[in-house]
C-alpha cells in the first residue's frame, strides 16, 4: 500500500511473511521498545501468516528503489470476538517518533483489519491512551485474548485424568457385597465413638491435674505496651528534587476499542 501525498506518498506498508527480507529490522525496531531475546522475536515473527497472525510492516523511502523499515504493527484474531481483530506491538523507530509516523501507521492497519472482514479492533497500552483516543478510540473493559479448546489426545500423558467407567443400569451388585459394607460401617462408627469417648475422658483428667497442681497460682501479668513510634522527618523543602522519574511499567494496562464501520 502506498500514500498520496506528502509523507505518506513515501511510505508503504507490506506483509512481513511475504517479505522476509525485512525480518531483522523490525526484530531490532521491536526490541529497542520491548527487549526480548532474538530466538523468540524471530519466532514470533516467523509466525505470521494471511489467517492472522499477521505482522505489518511500514516502509520509508530512503532513495531510489530503497526501502526502510520505520514501524511495525501485528494483528490477531480474538477467540470470543470473531468481528473483532486484536492490535499489538505497534511501534515506531524511536528516531522518528512525533513525526506522523505513528498515525500513518495505524490508519494503515485499520485500512488492512477493515479488508479482512472484521468491524472492531481492541488494543491494550500502558501510557499512549491520549494518542489512540485522537485517534477515535475509547475506553472498555478487559478483553480476552487467550480461548479455544483443548486436545486430549495431544496432552503429554502425565496431565490426563484417569476416567474410571461409571456402572450402568445393568450392573448387579451381590446381596453379600451389600452386607459386607454394611458391617464395616457399623465397625467404624462403634469405634468412632469409643475414641470419642476416650479423648473427652483424657481432657478432662489433663484440665483437672493443671487446676490442682496450681491452686494459689496467679496469672501472669501482661507485658508493656511497645514504645510510641518515632516522629515523621520533616519535610523537604526541595520537594521536586524528591520526585522519582515515573515507571511506565508499573502503570495499569488500558483497554480500548474502536469500531470500524
């Protein structure tokens, strides 16, 4: 795909899968954002595929018949949304960032979830929610990513349950099978019991030796109370010097969605 005019008549966007040949960079634009080892960014990348998921790519025109590669954007289904497409790893080359790029790029990605067939797409971020909502998303609740079922037969053997065969209406069960269960359940509760009984008699004889071995016995004292905590310190007048550079990654995860149609 390519723009129409200014900056975006420079650009164009592409399908990883189908031209590898971009792999790398965007496997280093990725982890200058998110560090990740290279094995399992390539991995992820190698995954892409036409039925989701796909990685996009943007492309800048650096001279004649040379391309670079300025951003990437991945799309996945989401198993409880089937019209809705899920977007993550969006990223611009952190050299070009406040330039456009940014923009260009999610339009593109909107123009490629809206060719597949869905009507909806849902992000997560941790501190662009101002740059999505310009761009007409809103706020909603978590979303589920993960679903779908599960192949017994392809679970490792150690994780199965053994089924044991409930018995049917056909099944007899002797006369003598009955009795015998019978017996031993009025064992059990005869000796149930008679231990009951000996525990209750072997307390009271304890509660009775502890009261006559300490007739003129007076309870301890409780201990003093702890000592008062210290003063606060006092205030800094530098107040500003105090302030500790904010963690994105300690801030809570957005949702958010926008509709296509």
């Amino acid at each position: 795909m390519t723009g129409s005019n200014g900056e975006d008549s420079e650009t164009q966007i592409v399908v990883l899968h189908r031209h590898p040949e971009y792999m790398d960079d965007c496997m280093n634009i990725l982890n200058e954002q998110w560090p990740r080892s290279k094995t399992l960014r390539l991995r992820s990348l190698h995954s892409s595929c036409d039925q989701l998921p796909t990685s996009l790519a943007l492309l800048r025109n650096v001279s004649k018949g040379k391309m670079e590669v300025i951003g990437h954007a991945r799309i996945n289904m989401l198993p409880q949304e089937q019209a809705a497409a899920w977007i993550e790893s969006v990223v611009i080359r952190q050299d070009l960032r406040g330039k456009g790029y940014g923009r260009l790029l999610m339009t593109k990605t909107e123009e490629y979830v809206r060719a597949c067939g869905f009507n909806t797409i849902f992000l997560s971020t941790h501190d662009q929610q101002v740059f999505y909502g310009k761009l007409g998303y809103e706020f909603c609740g978590p979303v589920c990513i993960y679903g779908g079922t599960v192949n017994r037969h392809l679970l490792p053997k150690q994780f199965l349950t053994p089924q044991v065969p409930l018995p049917n209406n056909n099944t007899k069960i002797s006369k003598s099978s009955i009795e015998m269960v019978s017996d031993l359940s009025e064992q059990l509760s005869v000796q149930a019991k008679s231990t009951e009984s000996n525990i209750l008699s072997y307390n009271s004889d304890k509660s009775n030796d502890i009261v006559t071995s300490y007739p003129n016995q007076t309870p301890p004292s409780p201990p003093p109370p702890p000592p008062p905590p210290p003063p606060p310190p006092p205030l800094c007048s530098k107040v500003k010097d105090s302030i500790k550079k904010l963690d994105i990654t300690t801030l809570s995860k957005m949702y958010m969605k926008k509709d296509l149609m």
